[in-house]
C-alpha cells in the first residue's frame, strides 16, 4: 500500500511493517528501507489496534539508505543471488 506521501507500505510479521520511501538529506536523494513496530497508545483497545494507523507505527534501527546509483547496482545483484539460491 502507498500512502499519500509516496511511502510504500509492506506488511513484515504480525506487528510490524517495511516501509520504503524516497528521502533528501543534505541536497541528496536516497531510497530508504526500513523496518517498522506497531506500537499503540497506552489507553487504545484490541479492537482500534486492528486498523493499526500508520502514526502509531516507530522505526527500528533496521534499515538502509541508498542513492539511486547504489539501488541501481544493489537490485540486479539482488536477483541474481535470489535466481541462484531459489532457482
């Protein structure tokens, strides 16, 4: 699912998300991947958990930050390990 502001949103396990985004730090353009929780509000219930809106998800320090020249390089290696280890 991508929301409104561009951010591809996956679903990684049962509480939490991999989310993946472009950013700009200090004039340069990054493709961020990062690792997401659920993490609800102390008063919330099971049953407002379950729509587990995006502001109640933190980010981990799992993750990955590449200029495009770097994701450009990464992907087709990326493939071919998975083309040779799964077939």
């Amino acid at each position: 699912m991508t929301n409104e502001n561009g951010v591809r949103r996956l679903p990684n396990g049962s509480t939490g998300e991999i989310r993946i985004r472009i950013s700009e730090f200090k004039g340069k353009t990054y493709v961020d991947i990062r690792k997401w929780y659920f993490s609800p509000p102390e008063n919330s219930t099971p049953q407002e958990d379950a729509d587990r809106p995006a502001e109640f998800f933190k980010p981990t320090t799992k993750g990955i930050s590449l200029t495009p020249e770097q994701w450009e390089n990464v992907v087709p290696e990326i493939k071919q390990i998975l083309e040779a280890e799964v077939g």
